[in-house]
DNA sequence: GATGAATGAGTGTTCATTCAT
DNA sequence: TATGAATGAACACTCATTCAT
C-alpha cells in the first residue's frame, strides 16, 4: 500500500535522524524532507513528534518482549533459560542498534519522569520486561537450578539493571567490549552469580 | 565573597531545576529568577548553560572519584575492596541522588551525540570510573582473591554497567527495591561472580 | 435525495459546532467526522468552509426576513407594526439561538473586514433588514401613529442597532434578562419614544 | 523611557493592524516588523498575543468607564445624567474609533464564551458598564426624573445593547448616521422612553 | 458523487545568548 | 561585576484545500 509504504518511509527516517543526531536535534521539517513527503503527512500519520518515537519505541520493544518470551516457551530449566537469555539480549540488540539507540538514549529523557505515567501503554510494556526476567529466575528457582539469596523481583530487577546499563554504556562509546563478548560475558558471570551449586530438585527438562 | 555566593546560589537552584524538569526543560530565566539573580549574571559565571551544566557534573563526578579511590588508598584485599565498593556506590549515589539524577538521566543525550569528543575533561573523568573498577578487580586478580574468566578490563565495563544500568533504571522509576537493598545484592551477587573460591595467595591484608 | 441528506447533515452539524466553538475554532475535519462523510464531500457540496457558513447565513435570516416581511403584510398601522415587530424579533432570535448565534458572534468579524463587498447577496440581505425597519416607520409616520423626530432611515438604523446590540449582548452572556423579558421592554421602550402621543391622522386600522 | 518608548510602539502598532485586518489575520511576525522591534520583544512585553490584545483593551475600557464615572460624579439629575451618557457614549467612540473598532469587533469572538470566564478582569470590566448604566437610571428613579416600567438592571441591560449594538453596526458598516447624529438621536429617545412626564420628586439638582 | 491521504505555507511561541548601561 | 531588555533563528504543529481513485 501506498500508504504503509509513506509510513514505513517516515519511521525508517525518523529512526536514522534520531539515532545521528538525538531526538531532540531532528526536526520535523528534516525529517519529512529526508522521507520525501510533506511535513504535514507526518501529522497525518503520527499525530506529533512524540507520536513517531512512540511508534518506534513500540515495534522495537515488542519485538524484543517477543524474544524473551520465546525463550520462555521452549520449556528448558531456568539455568539454561537464564543462559539464553543473556546470549539473546545482547545478540538482539546488537543486531538492532540504530532501533535500540534511540530507546536507550533517548526515551526517558525527552518525556518527563512525570508524564511518563504508570497507565501509559509505553511503561506496561517497559515494567514487562522486569516480569519477563522475573519469570526466567522463578522457574529456576522453582526447578532448583538457581540458588538467589534475595527475592526473585529484586534480583530480577539488578540483572536488568545489568543488561540496560552495560548496553547503554556500549552505545554511548563508554565500553569496548563488542557485543558478542559482553553476551558470553553475561552468561557467565550471571551463572556464577545465580545457577545453584547443588544439584537441581527436578531431572534436568522441566515436564 | 559576593561571587561565591551567587555562584553557589546558581548551582544550587540549577542542580534543582534539573532534577525536577530535565535539563531540556530548565530556562535559564527560570534558574536566575529562582536564584535571585539577573539571567545575565548566569553567564558572567558560567558562560552557557552548558557550562552550569558540566560545572555541576564535575562536582559530582569529583567526589565520586575521589570515593572509589580512597577505598582503593585502603589496600584491603580485592575482594574486599570489591564488597567496599558495591556498599559505596550505591550509598554515595543514595546520598546525592538529586546531582546524581542530573547526570544520569540529563548527560549523554545531551552532550554525547558527537559532540562528547575524546579528549575532553569530563570524557576522562568517565573513562576514569572503568579505570578505577578495573584496578579494584586487577587487585583481586593479583592477591588471589578474585577469579576472572575475562580480561580485567572488560569485566570492570560490565561491573560498570551493572551499577549504572541499576542506578539509572531506579532513578527513573522501574526499579521498586531501595538503594541500600540494591547495594546489599549488588555486593553479593558480586563477590559470588568474582570471588575466588580457593584460597587467596596471599594472607587476608596486604601489607 | 442521498445528496439532500448529505448536505444536511453537514450543516445540522457544522451549525452545531460553529455555536459550541465559534467558527474559527471548528475544523473541515471535526465537521466532517460528527457529520459522518469525508471531508471531501465538503468541497462537493459547498466549495470551502466560507461556503458551509453562508449557507447557513442564508437560510437563517431568510426566515428572518420572511417573518417580518409577513408582518407588513397583515397592514396593520405602524404602531401596531412596531410593536408586533418587537415581538417578533425576539422571539425569533430565542427560537433559533444556535443559527443566530453563529450569525451574530461569527459573522462580522470573519468576512467583514474588506471582503465583505457592498455588493455581495449578504450584504444586500443585511442591508435588507434596515430597510424593512424602515418601511415599519415610514408606515407610522405616514398614519401618524408614529412620530419620529429624526429621519425615518436613521432612527431605523438606530432601531436595528438596539435590536442586535440587545441580542448579541445577551448571546455572549452579558445580559441576564430573558428573551421573553427583552421582548416585552423592547415593545414598551419603542412604543414609549416613538409612538404618535396625539389621535392618528387615520382610524386605526388601514384599510 | 525606552522601555515605554517600545511598549508604545508595539501597541500602536497592533492596534493600527488589528483594526486594519482583524486580530486573526494580523500576526506576531508583522506587527513586530512594522513596530520595528524583534518578534521575541513583543513576547518579552506582552506574553503573547493574547497580551497584547487584552491590553489595549483594558487601556481602552478604563478610559471608558472613567468617562461614565466622571459624570455620575457631577451628581446631575438622573435625567440630565442620562443625557449626558447619551452625548458622551457616542462622542468617546467617535473619537476612539481605531481601539473601539478592536474592542468591538474582535473581542468575543477570539476569546470563546467559555473561556471568557466570568471572574477574569475584563469580564469584570465589561460588567462594570452594565452596573454604571445601573446608577444612572437608579439615580433618576429616586429622584423622580427618570420613570420605568420595567426592573433598573434589566432596563440598563437593554440601553446598553442600544449603544453597543448601534455602534457596532456603524463600525461594520451598517449604519450610515455619523456618530455625532446618533449621540443626538440616542439622547432623545433615550429620554423621550425614560424621562418622567410628572414633576420631579426633588428639586432639579440633587444636594 | 464520494473519498481521505497528502499537502505546505503559515502560525504563535520559545529561549539561550548578547550587550549597552 | 551585575543587569535585564532585546534579540531572532528555530520549532512543532495546524488545517483549509486538492486530487487521484
């Protein structure tokens, strides 16, 4: 169509304008001039400049939520599940980074701390990410092949922390470890951390 | 003096302002109006707004540097100094959250995007966190009483990126566990990574 | 005809949300949508905004007109007239407040200044009702039912002011007196200065 | 001062072009041209648009009500009172056409019914005309020289529609009486329905 | 006739910075 | 040193109108 391709042109510019030079320095007018249509039809489409980076911060984050939740579909035990979601991340973003830039540099930033409500559709989907790693830790809990000394949704909580800031620092050129290392990296040392020493409850596959 | 009194004046009421709206959305009329001076005196002082700015973020990152390297003046073992250093990032960043707001959430959006040059004083100070992780880890690794799959350098980018991601991630509001919760698992989860479990080469202090 | 009940729609709605928000304030797009086509078929029917509200223009002092017109027919004498047109025109204005609103608050401002050419048909029609204000005088005047120290067209215009200033004051909430109330004084205060305080010159019907 | 000197000319500048297109067709961007000031000056004095409009009102009102109070000041009789208004109202116009044709013609209709709340200043203002008429006819009730059929407010009410809705025609054209004709006219029949026929309760002039 | 995606000139407003006093 | 009035380029956004289908 037409018009998905009109839109596709917009957010593939936007995306790229956003990613060179931050959200806050691409102009609309720069954008709808690099996309080949009208300012206006980016209002069409999108409704605001905000309306844009949402739609990009949506199809970026739902397919990352995706991923996760594939892992967690296979059904293996939490320890293995723990260690495919660490080599998953940063495979997954590293082979998204213009998309993942702008999520992580600039998201937060431009929108308020306040106006980024806890209804919004936006923080739903960012808390789910938490709920996501707390589901991995759960099952390994559960299986016996993790051992956490402190509660699953605060652990779950640091090693998201772990993953977003490691990934952050690396697209601000503050690390140089390149991607496929710092996932090897995470496997690692989240398993030393986290996989329990002893022998798990349950036979290896969970049922 | 008078000078030193309204400079401090400023800092105090920008530092406040940005944490409250973002730095995009503090006016430098705003900060002079609550700061009870004249908007042009904000330039005899500090220039630009930029300049308040980095003016700030050379105190905070001052401090902090100059707390990483007393812990390292200490000369405990690695791994103590590791367990020190988990306790006092998160409790220096707990105590300064406002400053420490400022730089996390307002800095690499608004500086990094090409402009954040190599060479400049505030890129060194940053590149100095990593600096001084790695010699907390290469302590440990020579002592005996840590144990490194990886090079130092690169797990100190990850150790970095475990506390930044954290950090940020609670400052802006999606993490629930308190600051003194976060450093008690950071210090844990941290040693069970890295800490050696055979016995150290070398006795319990260093010398 | 499908045609016929598009075209009302569009001005049953467009009536209605000229009144809620003023003209200036109500989009092609927002009429289009309440009225249920797209906003093309606007331009099919009317050939621009301008054109919807004429319409409107049209339709609602023609029966404006045609009311006090019907009035000098039943030839009754001027005083009577006058007092039946009092009536009338209150009345009218209270029966049809959402046209006459938009008539009354929008019209001037928005085609008055230049474009608003001697001779346009709206024009003419505003010109019309002084001159049947007009007519109402001259008839009293002429049976000595009336008696007018300044010239017949001059006091109708002065008339006409009292009527519109009256309404639109009322219109934009600055008259509490009810339109019924604003009748009955009208009747009165006219009759007061301008009703003939000797015997008419003719019996009091004319033939 | 300077700063006056611009005001100044910012505000005869505006009035001059609102009066010229309408409020709507002149904009920031012209006005600050022909003033000879930056756009952002107009900002700096005014605040907006808006601001720049609402003081020439207020500046035009206030001389207004001035006026009337002046003459309830004289402590006339109410019918030597009321024929005074009449002479003035229409005289204060004439003589301020360019501002009046602003107030008159661009006022209520930019500012919607809604937001033109009724305890904001200029709501206040305008109010104040209605309780000025107010006095004048009270004042010639009791002192027997004024005789009304109908409640004091609700007839001020309808003066005041008189006089706004004949001169708001006369600036949009309407009426072709010059001013100097209308304040005669309004004098007499404002009187002719007004004015006792009986003696007057109190001696001519009030103590 | 009917559609609605596309247009783009035009708008009011912002705000870091300057400079005469 | 301190002031604050003045600046003006830049911005996101609006909306009546068009036209290919």
């Amino acid at each position: 169509m037409t018009d998905t391709a009109r839109s596709r042109a917009i957010l593939t510019t936007a995306s790229r304008l956003f990613a060179e030079k931050g959200y806050g320095n691409a102009t609309t007018s720069e954008i709808a001039r690099a996309a080949g249509v009208a300012e206006g039809t980016l209002y069409h489409h999108f409704g605001s400049k905000d309306g844009i980076f949402l739609t990009l911060f949506d199809e970026t984050i739902d397919g990352f939520l995706a991923g996760i939740e594939e892992l967690l579909g296979r059904r293996t035990t939490g320890r293995e599940t723990l260690a495919a979601l660490a080599r998953f991340l940063f495979d997954y973003v590293s082979r998204h980074q213009e998309r993942y830039l702008i999520l992580l540099r600039d998201f937060p930033v431009h929108l308020t701390v306040q106006q980024f409500a806890k209804g919004s559709p936006q923080r739903e989907k960012l808390d789910r990410v938490t709920e996501l790693f707390s589901r991995v830790l759960a099952r390994g809990k559960a299986d016996g092949t993790l051992e956490l000394p402190f509660p699953v949704r605060e652990t779950a909580e640091m090693l998201r922390g772990t993953f977003y800031g490691t990934t952050r620092l690396k697209m601000l050129g503050l690390i140089q470890a390149p991607f496929p290392r710092l996932g090897r990296m995470a496997e690692s040392y989240w398993l030393k951390a986290l996989a329990s020493r002893r022998a798990p409850k349950t036979p290896r596959r969970t049922p």
